[in-house]
C-alpha cells in the first residue's frame, strides 16, 4: 500500500498557480523527496497533503485514508514539522513535548518513557527543563521534530527541516530522520539542497513552478543526463584550444589548470585525448572522467533560474 498518495493537487493564489496538477504515490518505508527551489510550491503541497491548506482540487490520502473525508483520522498518521517550527516558547522543551503526547492520547508512563528517550536522541536532555523562548534557531527546531515524532507516527512530513540550521543541528534532524525510518515511518521531506536529497532520500520528485518536472531515484535523476559527461585532464604546458579542435575535439574548455572536454561517449574523448597528447608531445599530469552531478541534472531540468 501506499503510504502517501496526492492525486491532480491544484491551489492557486490569484493568478499564481502555486500547486499545478501535482500527483505522488509514496511507497511505505519510503524516505521521499521534494525537490525544488523557493517558490516551486513545496510549501503548498504538503501544507495540502497535511490537511492545513484544501486544495482547489485533487485528493489527498493517508494510509489509505482520505484526507478531505476523514481529516482526523488521517492527521492521527502522521507527524509535521512546518516550515517555520510550531513550539511554545512559554513552556519548557520538556513540557512542549509532553503535552503534545497527551494531545495524541499517550499514556502517562509512554509519555515520559518517549519524551525522555526523544530528547536523548536530540541532544536536549539536558536542557529539558528549560524554556524553549531561550532557544536556538536549532534547538527549536530539534523541540518541532520531538513533538511531531512523540507518538511514532507512520507517517512524517517535514518542510525544510534543515534550512538555516547550524551543522550540529543539521546532523542531529538528519539523524533523526533516518532513525525514524528505521523505526517504521515513511518520510516526505522537502528540500532546496540538492546534496540533502541525494544523500538522505529514496526517491526524489524535482519541483519547478507548481509542476513535478522528474521523479526517480537520484541516480536514476543524474542518469538522464549522460550528455552532460565530461573528460578532466591537465597537461605539462600550457596548450591552445585550437589543438584540441585540429584533433576533431569540439567541446574542449579551460577549467582552472585544466581542460573539461564534454562528450556523451567518455571512452572514445579519453582516447582521442591520449592520441593528441602523443601526436602532440604531450605530457599528460591527470586525466579524470567524471559522471554527471544531480546538481547539473537539476539546473538543466529547471533551467537554472
Ligand atoms: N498564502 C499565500 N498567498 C499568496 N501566494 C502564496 C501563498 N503561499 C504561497 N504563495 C505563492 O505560491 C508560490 C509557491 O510558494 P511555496 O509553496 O511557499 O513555495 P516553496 O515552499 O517551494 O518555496 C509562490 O509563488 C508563493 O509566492
Ligand atoms: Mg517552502
């Protein structure tokens, strides 16, 4: 079954068409990702598929339950942490948690026993009694992710959790995140940080201007765009371009103390170069073939701008 499934979502704010016809089906156990840059829509869709927003149309379903038909029981699966974190400042990191357990109707002894094990977790133990007014932008945001994780939800949605965080944070909600899905929850997570999505997610829709423009997994991503492969290599001396062209080498430009040579057949370039080095009498110092990044399929895909 799917853990998450969002069927044709629109919302539109006046003429801006946020979230344009957006399907995703999200496979349990999953840890997926959305991927785009500021004002895709990310923030609009899983406002929608979190039951804050209601689309204009679509349907959204959770575990198989209908988010519109049965809001509650829906909301019950899943955990979300927002973009901009919903902690209370005038309680203590320790009592923000705990009232949101008995919210979702934990036991007194499970209460303590999670909160306890969360804020271990999260590195906020020790600073249990404290009030979260007096936070980090980080800390805050470890108190978010403790109250939307308290009762093990199946299902967890996070909207940038890591934007803006320092690095200590940024491990810590990462690590949660991963433990999470060990411990059961699909996980959709939205992110503008290409590196974050390929590093943490199973699967990745990429997002531009309320359209999903690629789903896959990241590899599955960067393969589509072999095109953009290319040869590194540095010589002994310096060496003009019209040499690379003379030896039937077209795409050839100066990167730093090297030359990137673009060819969709690495193989054949790294021949052709080797030949021109030796017909050239030239040393060759290095010599790479590099595979294209997610970061170039993704430019490519939303034209960069
Ligand atoms: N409440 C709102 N009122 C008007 N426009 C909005 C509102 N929320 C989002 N938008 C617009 O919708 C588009 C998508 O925004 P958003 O979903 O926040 O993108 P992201 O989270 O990917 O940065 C943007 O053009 C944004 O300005
Ligand atoms: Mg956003």
């Amino acid at each position: 079954m799917n853990a998450i499934e969002a069927c044709n979502l629109r919302k539109s704010f006046g003429p801006v068409a946020a979230v344009d016809d957006v399907s995703i089906a999200v496979k349990e156990g999953e840890i997926f990702g959305f991927l785009g840059q500021n004002g895709a829509g990310k923030t609009t869709a899983i406002r929608m598929m979190t039951g804050v927003l209601t689309p204009d149309t679509g349907s959204v379903r959770i575990g198989g339950i209908d988010l519109l038909q049965y809001p509650l029981e829906a909301k019950l699966k899943m955990g979300v942490i927002p973009e901009n974190g919903t902690v209370y400042s005038d309680l203590t990191a320790e009592q923000n948690v705990l009232w949101t357990a008995k919210f979702y109707g934990m036991d007194k002894a499970s209460r303590k026993r999670r909160c306890e094990e969360i804020l271990t977790r999260l590195g906020l133990l020790h600073r249990r009694y404290d009030l979260v007014r007096f936070f980090s932008k980080g800390m805050r945001q470890r108190i978010s992710i403790a109250c939307a994780i308290v009762h093990s939800p199946p299902v967890l949605f996070l909207d940038e959790p890591t934007t803006g965080l320092d690095v200590y944070s940024r491990r810590l909600v990462l690590d949660t995140v991963r433990y999470m899905n060990r411990e059961g929850s699909t996980v959709l997570i939205t992110t503008h940080n290409i590196e974050e999505a390929n590093e943490l997610c199973s699967s990745i829709s990429i997002i531009d201007k309320g359209k999903i423009i690629a789903t896959g997994t990241p590899e599955k991503l960067k393969k589509q765009f072999d095109t953009t492969r290319f040869v590194e290599i540095s010589f002994d001396q310096p060496v003009r371009s019209d040499l690379f062209e003379a030896r039937g080498i077209p795409r050839a430009e100066p990167w730093g103390d090297k030359w990137r040579v673009y060819a969709e057949n690495a193989d054949h370039a790294v021949k052709q170069l080797v030949d021109m080095a030796e017909e050239d009498n030239l040393t060759i110092l290095s010599i790479a073939t590099s595979s294209p990044t997610l970061e170039q399929a993704f430019v490519q895909m939303t034209g960069g701008a």
